[in-house]
C-alpha cells in the first residue's frame, strides 16, 4: 500500500545524504590531499615527535579534512634548513615547525633569543616567548605573508666537544665547532676565540663521527637521541641560548581555510606546542614537564634526567658556575653592539622589559 509519510522519510533521508556527500566532496575539492610540511630534524628528536603529533592532532581535530605530512631532515630543502621561511612564505611549502634560528634569515627578530648569554632560563624564556617581544616577532612573521600558530622549544644550547672540559673562554681557543648558517653563532664562537664552521644539520652529524670538528652546540633533546656520547666527551652546560620552535604556515593558504579549519588547527598546534616543549624541557625543570606529560598526555619519558644519562654514558658534565658565567656574559658583549641593530632595538627593549630587566 502506498504509504506517503514512509516515503517521505525516505526522500528525507536520501536528501541529507546526498547534501552531505556534496559537503564532503566539495570540501575534498577545496583542500589538498596532503600539507607539506618542514621539519629541519629527524622523527626520534623531541622536535620530531612534536612536529608527528602536530599532524596526527590536525588530522583527528579537522576529521580527516586536513592531511600534514611532516618531511624530516629538510627533505623539502635538501638539507638548506635556513631556507625554510622563505619557501613557506613563498607558498612552496605549506607548513613548517622550525627553530627561529632557522626562520632568522626571514625575520631578524627572532635573534633576539640567540643573543649570547642574554636569556637563560625557562622563566625568561617563556615571559619573552609569551610577553611584547613575542608578539612583535609574531607580528613581523604576519608581515612577511607567515602565520605563526603556536610556539614550542628545541631548548637551551649545550656545548659538547671532544678535546676539553670547557669551563673559561680561553678553554676554546682554536676549538672547531660546527655552528648553523646564522651569522650571529659565527660571530658570537669567533668572539670567544673558537674556531666556527658553519654545516647544515644534515652534515653535522657525520661531522661529529668523523672528527671533522671538535664540537658542536645543541639542546640535550637533540644531543642524546644522536648520541652525541659517542663522539664527544666533555659537555658544558652553560644555556647560553635557547631556540624556541615555531609552528607556522603559508598565510595566504591559511587565510583562504574556513574559520572553523583554522580554529581546529590552531587548537592541533597548541596541544602540539605544549606537549614537545614538555619534551624538551622534561628532567631540566625540576619535575613540572614529566608531570604535564604524564598528567596531559598519558606519556613517560624514557629519560627523565638527561645530565644523569649523559653522565652515565661516559660524558663529563660540567654546569658554569655564575661566577665562570659571568666571564662568557663579559667575552661576548662585543657582539650585542653589531646584533642588537640587527634584530632592532625595539624588540630588545621589549624582551628587557618582558624579563623585567
Ligand atoms: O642545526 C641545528 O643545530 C638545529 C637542528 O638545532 C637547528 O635546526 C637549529
């Protein structure tokens, strides 16, 4: 029998299908199948891991919708890992969750965290991250057709090597160290009368095997998966700076997403952010990360006292006394003069008063 209400429902139900298909299909046809993304270190570095969970967190918030696949090791940029924000603000690359010493070439600001010796500790570096100074730097990224979404960290910047226990500049006399391409680093290690070679991270590390330098400077996140244990015995904990990371995408792509897209990735950088700064900074801020990881993210770290590990491998640590500090702070004032120009004064004073200095 003909049943008129059952075959309205019926008609319903094929409607809403079918606008729901054209929903997704059309949504299909306005984003990319995949969202390339940079990513300056490999998969097993605390940056790594961060930069994966950035793209599982995008994929679970936006329902699919939106795909990142994070290229590590400056795959997109054969290794030329400074070249990043210059290919994302071009449009070359969608995304990127990059050291601002990386993104420096674009934005000159961001040196204001690689001043040597001026910003060495988590409180500071947080209050410039998140105080004018911050901001700014965001600001000066909008600019230059670059969306910041979220801040996370590499960490403060250890010095390993394989000749000396570095405790006074003069200890570095001659020392070849492997830098990264930023002029600041060249200046700030001639200055303290080392010897600096400048290698793209993706040589670095068959630098070290190969005894090509004595050492080198990066954070223990980065120091202990590549097991800079092997190659270098003495290691200086002296954060004399940090390299906070920036999760950031292509603007003009960013401002052609829905807003709810944006929000739902935006949301996706954030979590990401919080969870890979914890990474870095876990066993090196008392027990605060180890506990955001294990309350937030269900995660233990597989070593929560990165000097402790270092130690145990053989390394001898040793951490500047403020009293040694405070001939590195006096050897490298020279460098301010040239760089504080260079970053603009504004910005300076900015992190200054964001310190409360
Ligand atoms: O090149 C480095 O030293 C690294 C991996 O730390 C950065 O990309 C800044």
């Amino acid at each position: 029998m003909f049943n008129f209400n059952k075959m309205f429902k019926t008609a319903l139900v094929l409607v809403a299908a079918a606008m729901m298909l054209t929903a997704v299909t059309a949504n299909a046809a306005k984003f990319k199948k995949e969202y390339k993304m940079q990513v300056t270190v490999g998969p097993k570095l605390y940056w790594g891991m961060g930069a994966a969970k950035f793209a599982e967190l995008v994929k679970e918030k936006t329902h699919g919708q939106i795909n990142v696949k994070p290229y590590f090791g400056s795959a997109l940029l054969k290794g030329a890992q400074l070249k990043s924000s210059q290919m994302v603000a071009k449009g070359v690359i969608d995304c990127a969750m990059d050291s601002t010493i990386n993104i420096s070439p674009v934005i000159p600001e961001t040196n204001i965290f690689h001043l040597p010796f001026f910003l060495n500790d988590f409180e500071s570096m947080d209050k410039v991250k998140y105080g004018e100074a911050g901001k700014a730097i965001f600001k000066a990224m909008e600019k230059k057709r670059l969306q910041p979404l979220a801040w996370a960290e590499n960490g403060f910047r250890q010095l390993t090597n394989s000749k000396v226990l570095v405790k006074k500049p003069e200890d570095m006399k001659g020392l070849r160290i492997r830098v990264v391409g930023n002029p600041l680093f060249i200046d700030t290690f001639r200055q303290l009368g080392a010897d600096p070679v400048n290698m793209n991270w993706g040589d670095a590390v068959a630098g070290f095997q190969q005894g090509v330098v004595d050492g080198q400077e990066n954070p223990v996140g980065v120091l202990i998966p590549i097991q800079i244990y092997q190659y270098h015995k003495y290691a200086t904990m002296w954060n004399y700076l940090a390299d906070p990371l920036i999760i950031y995408w292509n603007q003009r792509e960013w401002k052609a997403f829905p807003k709810e897209i944006q929000d739902q990735i935006m949301e996706a950088a954030q979590e990401a952010g919080r969870f890979e700064t914890a990474l870095s900074r876990a066993g090196l801020d008392g027990d605060k990360s180890l506990k955001i990881l294990k309350d937030e993210f269900n995660y233990t770290m597989e070593v929560p006292d990165p000097i402790a590990f270092m130690e145990s491998k053989g390394m001898e640590v040793h951490s500047l006394t403020p009293e040694e500090l405070k001939a590195f702070e006096q050897a490298t004032l020279p460098v301010y003069d040239k760089w504080i120009k260079e970053i603009g004064p504004d910005v300076y004073e900015k992190a200054k008063a964001d310190m409360g200095r």
